[in-house]
C-alpha cells in the first residue's frame, strides 16, 4: 500500500500540523517526503504538500512557517478596506518567499501533487493543479491556492492572449482529501492501492450559529465557520470508497475559534498538536509503518 498526504487549508495554523509531521518524521526515522507517493494540500495545506513532494523535511517546513509568518501576514493600509478591492494582508512577501522555495515547472514534480484553486474567469472555478499543468510555475499554483479573500488579493496571470484570475482553493476544496483521491483514480498504479494520512488544519471545534444575520454576519459566518474551517464530508467518502482503514484522519479537537490569522495563537497551536501526537503517536505510526514495504 502506498502512503499519501492530505492536507487542509488554516493560515496560520499550518504550523500544527508541521509541528505533528516533524514528530512522526522522528520516530520514523525517514521523512514523510520519501515515504509519501502522493500529495494533496489546498491553501497553506498547499505549501505543506508542495514542500513535501519537493523533498523537504517536516522538520524544515516547520522552520520555514516559524521565520516567515510574520512577513506573511503583513498588514496593508487601514484606508483599504475603503476600497472597492479589500483585502487584510499584502501578498508581496508570500510570493517572494514561494518563489525562491518553489522554483521549478509543476511537471517537474517527481510524484502525484493535487492543489485546488479556484478559477474566478472561466467557465469552472475548481482548478487543481497538477503535473499536468506542464509549464506553470510551481510558486504560482501554491500562491493561488493560498488567496483567501478578504485575507489576500487574487493572483492572475496572462495565458494566451486572455488573463486568468485566481483565489483561494478553500473555495470549494478547503480539504483536499476527494481532489486527492479522485487525482489518483486516474492513476493506474494507485488504484485500490493507497492509504490517505488527512491533516486537519483547522482542528475540529463547535460550530454556533450567527448572532448576526444580516447580509454582512451572513458573509462573515460564511467565511469564517465554513469556507476558512474544514468539514468532515470528505473524510466520510474516503472511508466510504476505499475503506475507514485506509484513512486516517488527524485532528486536535478545541473548544473555541482558532483565527487563521492570530500570530500570537502560533506557541498554543503548536502545543495541541504535539499533545495530539503524544495521545495517537502509536497509532499513528503504526498507520504509516503499515504502507511501508517490507524488505
């Protein structure tokens, strides 16, 4: 059985996850980046999944987000959200900091990759990136998946005479775990042959309904309680298609919202998820030992 990776989008929170993979990378003695033969990431979910079928460590992702989230997360002008184009945070240093991790071509990717954007001026919006997008740069994919609105501004590119514009895939794929599965389906040596381990970015937390149920608390609970969180529908056909089994879902389990954008939440998320991992490490482990071959 081959081990695959999903994981979801959260901001800021991708630090959790990074924090339980570089564990499990300890006690496995190998990094998730060998032993994965396919990856799916959506928004920060992206950089994870890109990071990892590139051949970096756990370890040395987790680093990456530590030194850069507060670039990442820099604030534009308080008069923007007087503008008919708001958005929180300036995408410059994102794009530079994917550029110079991400350098190469997607078809250049040595194994599966399925990041979700959402195509804003074409006839679908869902847009996965994959292999199969040949030229496209690798940082451009990962940067459209990570464009949530009202957090960062689109991205866009001229393709053939005609622009394409692009956000945040947690659009529509928040968790990328069916774009996964649905990816591998149409790769003939994956099927009926894979396990899923799916990173829950969000964490999993009580949803309350809106206080606020005009246009704009519509809008914001929208964004905040689905489009930003990740539900567990996906999770459910997974198990449903390919066995409860073959999946193993990780995710903390806390009691209040988690902002994807609260830098100062970055120490406490780090600690769930390595009190997380403390709780299933056996099981865990013993999960992905399972999809290791034998000698």
């Amino acid at each position: 059985m081959k081990l695959t990776i999903s994981v979801s989008g959260g901001g800021a929170l991708g630090i959790g996850p990074l924090q339980f993979m570089r564990r499990l990378e300890e006690d496995l003695g190998e990094s998730l980046a060998n032993l994965g033969a396919a990856f799916a990431g959506t928004s920060t979910g992206s950089i994870v999944a890109a990071g990892l079928c590139s051949g970096m460590t756990a370890a040395e992702l987790y680093d990456l987000y530590r030194e850069n989230l507060s670039a990442i997360f820099t604030k534009v002008s308080a008069a923007k959200i007087l503008t008919n184009n708001y958005y929180r945070y300036d995408n410059s240093k994102l794009k530079k900091l994917l550029q110079r991790t991400f350098r190469y071509k997607m078809y250049e990717f040595k194994k599966p990759i399925y990041i979700p954007a959402t195509f804003m001026n074409g006839e679908s919006v869902e847009k996965v990136w994959d292999r199969g997008d040949g030229m496209t740069d690798q940082w451009f994919a990962v940067l459209s998946s990570c464009s949530a609105p009202t957090y960062f501004d689109t991205v866009s590119r001229n393709k053939d005479g005609k622009k394409e514009i692009y956000c945040d895939g947690g659009m529509w794929a928040n968790d990328p775990i069916m774009v996964l599965e649905s990816g591998l389906n149409k790769v003939k040596e994956f099927k009926g042959n894979y396990k899923i381990l799916s990173f829950n970015t969000g964490m999993v937390r009580p949803n309350n309904a809106p206080k606020d149920k005009s246009i704009v608390g519509w809008g914001k609970y929208v964004m905040d309680e689905w489009v930003a969180r990740t539900g567990n529908s996906g999770y459910f056909e997974a198990c449903a298609n390919i066995g409860e089994e073959n999946v193993c879902r990780v995710a903390p389990k806390v009691d209040s919202k988690f902002a994807m954008d609260d830098l100062s939440l970055v120490n406490e998320v780090s600690d769930i998820w390595d009190d997380l991992y403390n709780r299933t490490r056996k099981d865990v482990v013993k999960f992905v030992k399972s999809t290791i071959a034998k000698k």
